[in-house]
C-alpha cells in the first residue's frame, strides 16, 4: 500500500508534522480525526500554515508503516518493521564510512558490514532485535533500507512473562495449598492471565520504543544521504 492510501493516526501526524516543521518553519493548530488522517489531508493542513506539502509526503516516508495486522493489535505490535528512503544525491560506497559510523553512534553496536554488488549492508550482531541497514548507490540517488527483525524478542518477551506467572502461581499453591481441584485450576488461570497482561504490556512498551529508534535511524540516514553528492 503506498502513503496515498494509508491512513495515519494522530500521533503518526504528529511525528509527520514536527519533521516538516523542522524542515521549514511555521507551524499551527491541527485537526483530530478519530479514524486518522490520510497523507492529502495531512499534506492540506500543511498547505494551510505554510507548510511545503512536500516535506509532509516526505517526511511520512520515514514513519514505520503503522499498519497491524489483527494479531499485533491483540500482542501489542508488530514482530518486523520496514522503511526505505531514495535519496536526492548519489553517494559512492567510499562515501559510506561516514554513514557506517552514524549508524554506529545511534545504535550503539560496531555491526557487521557486507558487501553487495555497489553497496553495503550493515547488520546487528547477537542481538534478540536485529536491526539491518542496506545502502545501495543508483546514477542520481542513494536507496536506503532499514528492517527490523523482532521475532526472538517476540519469544523471550512472552515466554518468560507466562513462565514466570506460572512459577509465582506454583509458588502460591504450595504456600497455600488449595483443597480442591477447582482451587488449584483457578490460581493457574489468574497465573496466565496475569502472565498474557504482563507480556502485553512490555511487548507494547518495547515495540514503541523500538518504532521511534527506527524512525530516528531512518531519518538520520535521509539527512546525511541528501547532503550532497560525492566529489
């Protein structure tokens, strides 16, 4: 689905404005949509308070897409993100040693980098959220791609939350011993649900932070790349 269709929420806006905004001053009061707003509605309000609506559509281009399927709604968030940006000037792959180390400092992690074909790929090492970069040179632009791979997080992250709800619970029964079978039933069953609210809840608090540091990561990249061309 291109941005044309998507259909962005409040805080997507947001985060869409406060980009433009930093790339043009001038800023003014926004609408509420309780179903969102759609990237030419967006682009409109722009228009309104001076705003290029160009820098809108542009700076949509560096959200996640925040499209879930039912199943992330119901976890929390998604297991994968994916952004790319075309860059306005070619870079060469000696140009990338810069980006290498931006792409460093804001991570925090050395990486591994691979070659592929007229560019390179940089990737997180023994980490349970992989992050990716790939930065590849055209003739007038540079194509940057930044996927995340959250899916043993995904693990981990309800694994021991159930597991360890249900060694609590085993920890209750033994201190309270129940008398009957439907006692015993009745704690294991507040131990998951108490389990399945606890993983929510940091799945959901994890995969926000983790959408604003693609975001950042995206953005971060689109500037340098846009810089200006190699000598």
């Amino acid at each position: 689905m291109s941005n044309d269709a998507r259909r962005f929420s409040d805080e997507e806006f947001a985060l869409v404005l406060r980009k433009a905004i930093e790339l043009q001053d001038g800023a003014g009061p926004r609408p509420h949509s309780p179903d969102g707003l759609s990237l030419e509605e967006m682009k409109a309000v722009a228009r309104d308070v001076g705003i290029d609506p160009a820098l809108v559509e542009r700076a949509a281009a560096f959200l996640p897409d925040g499209r879930m399927s039912g199943f992330d709604r119901i976890t929390g968030g998604p297991t994968r993100y994916r952004l790319e940006h075309s860059g306005t000037a070619s870079r060469t792959k000696e140009d990338f040693a810069e980006i290498l180390d931006l792409i460093r400092r804001e991570t925090g992690h050395h990486g591994k980098v691979t070659s592929e074909l007229d560019g390179i790929t940089w990737a997180t090492e023994g980490e349970v959220s992989q992050f990716h970069v790939s930065l590849s040179p055209r003739t007038d632009s540079t194509e940057v791609r930044v996927t995340v791979n959250r899916d043993a997080a995904f693990v981990l992250t309800w694994f021991f939350s159930v597991a360890g709800a249900f060694v609590a619970a085993g920890i209750t029964g033994a201190v309270g011993q129940p008398e009957t079978v439907v006692g015993g039933f009745a704690i294991m069953g507040t131990a998951l649900g108490a389990g399945l609210t606890l993983a929510r809840t940091l799945w959901t608090r994890s995969s926000r932070v983790v959408r604003d540091r693609t975001h950042r990561l995206m953005e971060l990249l689109a500037r340098e790349v846009d810089a200006g061309s190699s000598d």
